[in-house]
C-alpha cells in the first residue's frame, strides 16, 4: 500500500507542476493574441485601401506599364513565401499548414518547381526535410511583427520575380478567423492579384464595393477619370512595391494572430487534460489508500481473534 500510493503522489504532483506550466502559457500565449488580434484588424482596412487603390488604377492603366503586373506563361519555377511559427506547442498550427502545402506542391505537376522563402523555425525544418529548396530563411519575427522586418522578403521576391527567375510568387500563411478557426491560405501575390481571405473586414469592405457597383450602375456613372503625375507608370513604379510589402505584412499579422490563438487553445485544452488527470490520480489515490487501511483492519482483527483463541 505504502509504494502504491508513494507513486500516485508523485504522479500527482508532476501533473499539477505540469498543469501549472501550460495554465501560465495559455495566459500569456492569450495575452499575445489579443496584441496580435488588435494588430491585424487594425492594419485589414488599410490592405483592402491599398489593394482598391491599385485595382482602380488598373481599370485606366495597361498591365505592360509595369513587370509586377506582366504574367510570365514559359518560366517553370515558382517561389513560395512560407509563414510559420518559431516554437512550438501550438496543437496542428504548423501541420496544418504543411498539410495545404504539400498538396499545393503536388498539384503543381512535374513541369514547375517550387522554391522557397520561409519565415519561422517550423516551416524552415518541414520544407528541410521534404528536401525543397530555400533561398533565404527568417526566424524570430512572429513575436511582434513590424513592417521593416518583411521589406528584405519583399525585395527578394520583387526582384527574383522582376528578373524572370519565377513565373509567379505565392504567399502560404494561416488566416485569423477567430481565436477557435485558423484557416491555411496559399495565395498568389506575384503578379499582383487580389489575396482573398482577410476574414469578416474583406466581406463586409466586397459588399460595399458591391453596393458602390450598382449604385454607379444606376446612375449611369462610368469610370472615374484619373490623372497622373508625373506618369502612370512612375506612380506605378512606387505603389505597387508598397502594395506587395502590404500584403506580406498583412500575411504576416494573420499569421501571428493565428499562431498565437492556436497556442492559447492547445495550452487550454492541455490544462483541461491535466485536471482530468489530477481528479482520477486522486480518486486512485483515495481508493488505494482506503484498501490499504481495510487490508490493516482486516489484520488487527484476524489477529485479535487469533489472540482470543489460543487463550
């Protein structure tokens, strides 16, 4: 009885350390996702203002005014620009992702390659062990992501692409949702296209473009007339390289936002586990220990009675 429960009791202190351990980290994984949450719902507005000004510009523009805008149909390789986290204990964050990634990569065919520009220790290990090839590698940006820190990601990308190195350039990062739904998003960025999936902002920003349509429909209103100074394609020349940094950056605070929220819910989940487990290592405990004292009666009384019997 005694080593049994000695046992038990360690288990039982090991779990409440460990439940400890992962209640601490889901408060302050919770702590960083508000942060982050903040952060991206603050910064979609100004994505969607800075895509709707670029695809109004299209309309009264030609594609051949810049090579951000030109496909390239013959070029048989692609970059991926692949965001994941630098830790782990964030439950299928990561795996999720790869799992997107790797049907992306299958679908692709035997005619183009992929390479890629990856951004966390995760993501970098997976495409290391599936042998892919990496062009360049950041770690350690998840935490408080700012603007410059994707510049030399976007230089990269703009200028491999420019260059006619890639065909095209994709970004591959999880979509915040909510703190309970992260959705893996591929999508292309080169030659510049709208990214899809910016949550509930992008819905609600689609119906009033939406709405704007029908209303200039109505109205028999038709393009709007712009003027550029001092040229379409030197105004070009400086918002599209923004509007590239824009999206990266945008892809990046999903990201986060998302790693940090499936942290959070792993860390839950996990300290849910723990008590579960420290409420059935105590219910052992109890009924070892109360075995243990029954077994000891049993022996005072059969030794009484062996005493009264010999007298």
């Amino acid at each position: 009885m005694g080593t049994s429960t000695r046992l038990i009791q360690r288990r039982i202190k090991s779990v409440t350390n460990t439940k400890k351990i992962t209640k601490a980290m889901e408060l302050v994984a919770a702590s960083k996702m508000r942060k982050a949450v903040s952060s991206v719902l603050a910064s979609r507005p100004y994505a969607e203002a800075a895509w709707r000004a670029i695809r109004e510009m299209a309309k009264v523009t030609s594609t051949e005014l810049h090579p951000l805008l030109q496909t390239k149909p013959g070029a048989d390789r692609i970059l991926v620009l692949l965001f994941s986290s630098d830790r782990g204990l964030c439950g299928g964050f990561n795996s999720q992702m790869m799992r997107g990634l790797t049907k992306f990569i299958d679908d692709l065919g035997e005619n183009l390659t992929a390479d890629f520009i990856t951004v966390g220790r995760k993501g970098q290990n997976m495409i290391r062990r599936r042998g892919c090839n990496i062009t360049a590698s950041f770690t350690d940006l998840s935490a408080h992501p700012v603007v410059t820190d994707i510049r030399p990601m976007a230089k990269l990308a703009i200028d491999d692409f420019t260059s006619e190195k890639y065909g095209a350039v994709y970004l591959a990062f999880t979509d915040y949702v909510s703190a309970l739904v992260q959705k893996p998003n591929i999508s292309q960025l080169l030659p510049i296209t709208r990214i899809e999936g910016l949550g509930e902002v992008s819905e609600a920003l689609a119906g009033i473009d939406k709405a704007e349509s029908d209303v200039n429909e109505s109205l028999n209103i038709g393009a709007r007339e712009y003027l550029f100074e001092p040229s379409p394609q030197d105004v070009l020349n400086v918002m599209l390289p923004r509007l590239v940094e824009a999206q990266i950056y945008q892809a990046m605070l999903e990201t986060s936002a998302a790693e940090h929220s499936a942290r959070m819910v792993a860390m839950r989940s996990a300290t849910d586990a723990a008590t579960e487990m420290i409420d059935s290592l105590t219910l052992s405990y109890n009924r070892a220990r109360q075995a243990g004292i029954t077994a000891e009666i049993a022996e005072i009384s059969s030794g009484k009675s062996a005493l009264e019997s010999n007298r």
